[in-house]
C-alpha cells in the first residue's frame, strides 16, 4: 500500500499523463490531487508510482476510469441555497426575457447542480424556453448524468434539506421516485440537455451562452489555471452575461477580472462588461 506520494513522483505522473493522454494537470493544486492519486493507486494494487508511470506510457491504464476518480465531487443538490435564491430571484426571469436562455455548466462532475438548476426552471416555467450544455473532462462522468441520476437515500435527505432552505415551491421528493433503496431523479428534467466532452481551456468552440456556474471549482486550481479557465469562460458569454461562482470563490485576483463587473459580493455573482 502505497501511503504517501512525493512531489517529484506526482509530477512524474503529471508528466507521463500529459505526454500520452494530453491531459494537463499542471496547475492543479497539488495536496487535493495527490490524495486522489494515492487513492486510485492503492484501488489498482500500485505498489510504486514508477509501475504506474510506465503503465501510463504503455497505455495499460483505464484512462477514462482514471479521469472519473480524479476528478473531485463533493457536491449535492440545492448546496449553499442563498446562492440558488439569488439566481432564481434576480437573474434567471431576467436572463429569459427574450430568445432562447443558453446556459453552460463546465466541469460537471455529477449531477447535483444539473438537477438543481432544472428543478429551479421548471419551477419558474421556464424550461421550455432554456437550453443547457453540460460539459465534462469525463466521458465516464457525463454517461452516468446521462442515465439518469441515481443517488443514495441518505444524499436525497441532505438535498432535501438544502431545497427546503432554498424555499422552494413543493418537495424535493416531487421529483424522484424511491426503487430498491435508492432514489430515481424524474428523467424529463433533462430534455433540454446536451453534453458534450470538453476541457475548458483547450476547447474554445463553446460560446453565446447568458448564464455560466461554474461552483466549487476554482479551489482546485492553482492562480495560473484560474486566469486561463476565466478567460474562457468569458470568451463563452454574451456581452451582459452572467457568471456565477459562488461564495466560496473569488475572481479578485484574476488576471481578467477588468472584464468583469461584479453584481454580488457574496455569492460572487459577475457580469460580462464591454471593454
């Protein structure tokens, strides 16, 4: 059992991964990454990271099994419910007014906030009207959203807490059935969803899109992929645009930030100016 992994040997496989797979984990913040590291090292019977770096290089990994472990998901529905007040309150009627609502959900690594989202449009009539694309670093991660979310019972009674906090119109159970112990989220909240495989700052194909969440990321990341990541996301917005990266996050020190007009300090809500 391997239980440490030193930066030296992290880097090595960063590298390994970033020459074969073209998967740039450079600029992830390191303690957060290692310790997903250990961990699928310890699940694949690793008892050195050098026979992993060169199964990397023999492709023998399961490289999209690897991707879906790496990425971090902490998230449940309706999480911080003054954060998805505020956006159903002020911006999303707003946001609708007119045409079709685009909005983007990068860096998807489950299907809470997805769920979440439509609950709250559903809620406000307006999901006839919006459009949402779903994008992941995962193949593996976007099937399973696709299929329909599956969730312990135990997590349904977190997020049902968290809807009632938020004040929303009826119960969460309103919109999931309960079979064999787990909870079936209601499949017609998806069809206004396309997904598409995507890494933010690679892909720049994505674009005209009026609202942005992006939650819970940035912590991830270290400055340097913070800067590359907001600039396109921007580039992904409308003049007037809006995005959203919650309170737990902060957009002060970015390199784009001129580009921006912040709307809530708190839950750190921005607009996209003309500069």
């Amino acid at each position: 059992m391997i239980n440490n992994l030193g930066i030296v040997d992290t880097r090595k496989i960063i590298k390994a991964i970033h020459e074969i797979y073209n998967y740039d984990f450079n600029n992830y913040a390191l303690t957060a990454f290692k310790h997903r590291l250990i961990k699928i090292l310890n699940n694949n019977n690793y008892d050195s990271p050098d026979n992993f770096i060169q199964d990397i290089l023999k492709k023998e990994i399961n490289f999209e099994d690897f991707i879906d472990k790496i990425l971090i998901d902490t998230t449940e529905m309706f999480r911080t419910p003054s954060f998805w007040r505020e956006i159903r309150d002020k911006y999303l009627s707003k946001l609708a007014s007119n045409k079709e609502l685009k909005i983007w959900l990068p860096h998807i690594t489950s299907g809470d906030e997805l769920f979440t989202l439509e609950i709250i449009l559903r809620e406000l009539g307006l999901s006839n009207n919006t459009h949402i694309k779903v994008t992941s670093m995962s193949e593996k991660k976007l099937e399973t959203i696709k299929a329909g979310g599956i969730y312990s019972l135990k997590k349904m009674e977190v997020g049902a807490a968290n809807y009632k906090r938020y004040a929303g119109k009826f119960q969460l159970a309103n919109y999931y059935t309960v079979e064999n112990n787990s909870a079936y989220m209601d499949a017609s909240l998806l069809m206004n969803v396309s997904f598409q495989k995507n890494i933010i700052t690679q892909d720049k194909s994505l674009s005209g899109f009026k609202l942005i969440i992006f939650k819970n990321h940035m912590i991830y990341f270290n400055q340097s992929l913070q800067d590359k990541v907001v600039e396109s996301l921007i580039d992904g917005m409308v003049i007037g645009g809006i995005l959203a990266v919650g309170s737990g996050e902060t957009l002060e020190y970015s390199s784009a930030k001129n580009k921006l007009q912040i709307l809530d300090k708190f839950e750190k809500i921005y607009k996209k100016k003309l500069v």
